[in-house]
C-alpha cells in the first residue's frame, strides 16, 4: 500500500456530536506531537516540551491567539503501537458541542487536516494494524442494534472470520504453487501436479465456503430479524400484546373490532436477538373490502413467519371464529397458542389445546415473561435459527458476494479436473480468480477505489 496516502495529519471529533461529560479530538499523523505542543498549556500557561508516551496531561488548551479554550486532559501515542499505526494524539475537552469544535478548530489552524469519514480506521488498516474484515466489524460495532449483531461483529474484529479465510486463502496459495511450478517446469518428468490431491484441496475449498455462505442465512436474522406474526379474531388484544412486548403505546388500542385493518411492522430486541413483530388484521370473513385486502395479507405474513402467535381471548372463551383461525394455524410447528386477558376471569384453559401455551394479560403485563421464553425455546429448536456465538458469521453481503464468485470458480476448476483437462495454465486460470475474489475479502490484495466505497460508509471520526 502506498504511504503518500497518509502523508497528512488528519484530526476530527471522536465523540458523538453533543452534550456530554467530556468531548475528544482526535488527532493522528507526523505532526501529531507538533500539533499538541502549539494548543497545550500548563496550568501556569507555559509552554510543555516534552510529553511522554501514553501518559494523560492536564492543562488547558490555547487557539491561535493564545487564548484560552478551555482545560483539557491529552494525550500522546508514539507510532507504531496505536490504533491507526502513527503517532496519535487525543485531547479531552468539556464535553458541548462549541467546546469541541473550538478545539478541532484549533488543531486545524495548526496543520491537521479535517478527517475524512472512517479515515482513522483506513490508516489502521493502510498501516496492517487490521484487515479489512475488521475494518468493516468497527463499523458494525458503531452500528450494532442488538447484542446479537454486537457480538458476531467483535468476533469479527477479533480476526475469527479473517483466520478462517486465511486458512482457505494459504491452502488455495499453496495448490498455485504447484501447478505453478508444473508451469514453469514441464519438461521434468516429475508428477507435480497429482490430480487426487488437487482434486481433495479444491473439494476442501469448496465445502469451507458453502460453509460459510449458509452462515449468510444466520446472518439474515441479524440484518432483518426473527419474524413473529401476532394472529387472532379482532379485539383480542393484538395490538395490546404489540404494545406490551413494545412497552410503547404505539399501534393504535381502540374497542371497536376490526380496527387494525393493515399490517403494523414493529421492530425490538428479545433476549438480545432483533424481532420484527407483525400485528396482522384478524383473520375472519371479511365483509369490507379493505379489511379483505388486510386479511389476505396476514395470511402470506404468515407464511413468512418464523413463530406465530395465535391470541385467543380468554375472558370470551373459545369462538367458532377462533377456531376458523386455528384450523389455519394449529398445523404449523411454529404456532404458540397465547390465552389473553388473564386478567380477568377466564372461560377457556390452556388444556384445551396440544400445542405450547402460554396464559397473558397484555394489560397487566402477566405472562409476558413467561411468552419471551417460549419463543425463545421455541426459537432454539429451529435448527436454521440456532445462532452459536463461537461460529464465524457471514453478515456482509460484500464477504457474500466474493464468497460466492471464489464458489464459481473452484466448482469450474473442479469440473474440468473431473473431465480431465490437467493443463496446469488451463486450472490456473480459475484458481486465480478464486484467490483474488477471497483476497479481496480480508484486503490482503485489493484496490485503492474499493477501500474508498468501504471506508465512505464510515462517520468522520472513526
Ligand atoms: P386487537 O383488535 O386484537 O388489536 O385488540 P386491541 O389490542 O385493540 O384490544 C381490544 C380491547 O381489549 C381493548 O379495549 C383493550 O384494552 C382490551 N384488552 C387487551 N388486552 C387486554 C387484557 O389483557 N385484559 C383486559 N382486561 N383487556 C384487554
């Protein structure tokens, strides 16, 4: 990678944008040291020579008038051991939005440059701080809605994903080596190539991406997350379980059946897992057409679901048209009967019923505990959802991509092994395309345009 890239000292705000305890600027490049000797003073206003490594100093900081900004707590990170790999520099401000600003105004004045979006984190990896897979799980860190994402994504910057490629990456490098060396040497009368071996590395390949990719579906989860569809004849208390499991009153409660005509999308974490929840109309004989058009949607919402919840109204008893409802949903192994209004007397028993179930009042809030774990349970026995936090999770669509191009082309090379065209130049051709595609994965071999789209999606001060 060429260094002329980093040639400038770069510095942005690190904190997010408003008031707070303390503000940071960041400060990272040649002049990072330099920067900080022209804003710190102590706190008798003199000027300080000499700052040690990685030790914090208190003072104040001066513009370029020499008037005073405010205190500050710095400091300074000799190169190489920092995050981005130069020397690094952070000054701690009072935490309000003209403070900081202030500050950076300051740095700027005295040779940084404003950082571009993910910049800092683009010299942690220009540097071989990280690669790109890390790169990209801060960003999933900084973005992370659940402590589901959060942890596949810290497993990500511990490097799990990049070993794994680099297993793959090493095995493929090795296997360019000999049908290399048949390239270069075909005269020997040495078997370089055995065609049983190569054959057994590519097979290898294969089966650790396909691997792989179907982590992609686990991923899915993460980006959309589990699907539980809410069912039940109007005023059931759908939209008051939404509510509940919401703890936000923001699907609209009314006495008058029929009223959640469309389908209400919420989304919230249970167990830390993201959920999207769906409310659907009630699902009887419709006599209006918009309720029709509600209805029919419920059903394909149905479908889609990975647990339905089939509401019954307790207080009521069980309806001729709760049991319409059930024939539609009692043969589905992700349906959990849910009794509501158990808050007051009830008319019909979870006995009735062969299928998991659970006694709630979405008034009161009784029961809710005890049906966020049987979903979970429930969840857990989908053998497509069991989600292990030690495995290696695809969830970017461009490790997908590549995975998938890398897939292409050793099923290709396998192919014309198996019809038997051995010409070493004819197999390199694949194989290189399958190196380059997992490559680009961790960076190890990449272009500077693509480290741009990467790092653009990042926040200034990153
Ligand atoms: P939906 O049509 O199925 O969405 O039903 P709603 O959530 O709009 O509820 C219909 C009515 O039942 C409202 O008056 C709610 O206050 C009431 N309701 C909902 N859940 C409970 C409950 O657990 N106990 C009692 N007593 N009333 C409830």
């Amino acid at each position: 990678m060429k260094d002329y890239l980093c040639e400038d000292t770069i510095a942005a705000i690190s904190t997010p944008i408003g008031k707070g305890a303390i503000g940071i600027v960041r400060i990272s490049g040649k002049e990072a040291l330099s920067i900080l000797k022209k804003i710190f003073r102590t706190k008798s206003g003199k000027k300080k020579e000499a700052f040690e490594d990685r030790k914090m100093h208190y003072g104040i900081a001066v513009d370029d008038k020499g008037e005073t900004i405010d205190e500050v707590l710095v400091v300074y990170m000799e190169a190489p051991k920092t995050f981005t790999g130069e020397d690094v520099v952070e000054i701690h401000s009072h935490g309000g939005i003209y403070v900081v600003r202030k500050i950076l105004r300051a740095v700027l004045s005295f040779g940084a440059r404003l950082a571009d979006p993910g910049e800092f984190t683009k010299r942690a990896f220009i540097h071989g701080k990280i690669d790109l897979v890390q790169a990209e799980a801060i960003n999933e860190i900084i973005n992370a809605s659940s402590e589901l994402s959060l942890k596949v994504a810290v497993n990500h910057l511990k490097g799990a994903l990049s070993r794994k490629i680099e297993e793959i990456m090493d095995r493929l490098f090795h296997l360019k080596a000999l049908i290399e060396a048949a390239v270069d040497f075909p005269e020997e009368d040495i078997e370089i190539i055995e065609s049983a071996k190569v054959k057994e590395e590519i097979k290898w390949a294969i089966d650790e991406i396909k691997t792989l990719l179907k982590t992609y579906d686990d991923g899915k989860i993460l980006r959309e997350g589990i699907k539980i569809a809410i069912v039940g004849k109007p005023n059931v208390g759908k939209s008051s379980l939404l509510n509940a499991l919401l703890k936000e009153e923001r699907a609209i409660v009314t006495e008058i059946p029929g009223t959640t005509r469309d389908v209400i999308e919420e989304s919230i974490t249970l167990k830390g897992i993201p959920v999207r929840l769906i409310d659907t109309a009630g699902i009887r004989e419709a006599e209006d057409k918009v309720e029709k058009i509600g209805i029919s949607r419920s059903l394909e919402k149905l479908k889609e679901a990975d647990i339905v919840l089939f509401l019954i109204d307790g207080a009521q008893g069980f309806t001729e048209e709760d049991e319409n409802i059930y024939s539609i949903v009692k043969d589905n192994p992700n349906t959990i009967i849910v009794i509501n209004k158990g808050d007051l007397p009830l008319k019909v028993s979870c006995e009735r019923f062969e299928k998991e179930c659970v006694v709630i009042s979405a008034k009161t809030g009784k029961g809710i505990d005890r049906l966020t774990e049987t979903i979970m349970e429930k969840l857990l026995l989908q053998p497509e959802t069991i989600l292990k936090e030690s495995d290696t999770i695809i969830t970017s669509e461009r490790h997908k991509e590549l995975l998938s191009k890398a897939l292409k082309s050793l099923e290709k090379l396998l192919e014309s092994l198996e019809k038997g065209f051995e010409s070493p130049e004819f197999l390199s051709i694949d194989l290189d395309s399958a190196i380059d595609a997992i490559g680009e994965i961790t960076g190890k071999r990449t272009v500077e345009d693509m480290l741009d789209i990467i790092f653009s999606t990042f926040c200034i001060g990153k």
